[in-house]
C-alpha cells in the first residue's frame, strides 16, 4: 500500500516543473493583458505560437492557452504585416485542430475539438466580418463541416459541395446551426 501511494505522489522534479509551468504562465497571461505591443510581438513570433498550440493539447493548460490563442486571434491588425502575421496564427490553429480531429477518432477524446471550436466561435464574436475573412483564407469553414460530416453523417446538410462552403459560408452555419455567431455570417 505504501508503495503505490508513493508510486502515485509527484515527485519533486515533477513539482517544481508544475510551479515553473504556472509561474510561466501567469507572466504570459500578464504581459499579453498590457497592450497590444505585446500581443503583436507573440503574434509575429512562430515560436511562441507554436508554444502556445502545444499547450493546448495538454489537458492542464488548455484553459489558460485557449484564453491567450484567443486574445492573439481577436487583435486588430493594422499592417499587412501583422494581418499575415494572424493568418499563420489561424493556420497553425486549424493544423492543432486537426491534430484534434485525429485525437477524437483515434481515441475518442472530444475535449480539445470542443475547445478549438469553442475559440473560433469566441473569435468569430470580436470582429465577425475580419475573423471570417482570416478564418476564410485558411480554409476553416471547409474543415469545420468536415468535421460535423463526419460527426453527423445521418444529418443531412443543405450543402452541395465543399466548394460551396467555402465560397459561402453563411448556407452552411444556417443550415448546420452552429451558433458560431449570433447572427448571420456577413462574407
């Protein structure tokens, strides 16, 4: 009995990285809140964003990353640059949301997929018309029906094709009632 308690108790290393992982965490959480230089830096830093999609897949700090994936998704872009710059932020997104959609088929687990849903749909409520058109340009829409195709395939969708979701998005989140957006998809 003794040995599966220690057996099941962190172990020292493991502690400390927990404290270090949330110290980390915080400082981000705080500096992204101070402004948009901050959030324009991560944004243009394929590390850090890369860093923050790893974190999303893990079970511990999803909330914490989703939150600051979030934040970078909803910052208002006033150059090409950083316009491209959340471009690359919203394909990374779609490829860990992939990655997702593997984990759910291969595993069953929905928890992530529910989650990177959930980010697009908080995007979508900042800036419809803006996150749409990002959302658009990385071929987010396509995958999302996709995705309820294969969750749903006894639904029938009022969708012809795949090329009509993309070129009008609108017909398919009336017609599946994502509740992505309160209102309808303006593109």
């Amino acid at each position: 009995m003794a040995a599966a308690l220690a057996a099941a108790a962190p172990s020292a290393a493991d502690r400390t990285h927990r404290l270090a992982h949330r110290a980390l965490t915080g400082v981000l959480a705080v500096l992204l809140g101070q402004g948009p230089a901050p959030v324009k830096a991560v944004l243009h830093d394929p590390e850090a964003v890369d860093r923050l999609m790893a974190l999303l897949t893990d079970d511990r700090s999803r909330t914490f990353a989703m939150a600051q994936v979030v934040r970078l998704m909803k910052a208002h872009c006033a150059t090409e640059s950083e316009r491209g710059a959340k471009r690359v932020l919203c394909a990374r997104y779609l490829e860990t949301m992939l990655g997702a959609q593997d984990r759910w088929r291969q595993r069953g687990s929905v928890a992530l997929l529910v989650a990177m849903l959930g980010g697009v749909r908080d995007a979508l409520r900042s800036d419809n018309a803006a996150q749409q058109a990002l959302f658009k340009d990385v071929d987010c829409f396509v995958q999302i029906v996709s995705l309820l195709n294969e969750a749903y395939p006894h639904v029938e969708a009022s969708v012809p094709s795949p090329s009509c979701a993309y070129s009008d998005p609108a017909v398919v989140f009336h017609g599946l009632r994502l509740g992505l957006v309160d209102g309808p998809l303006i593109i």
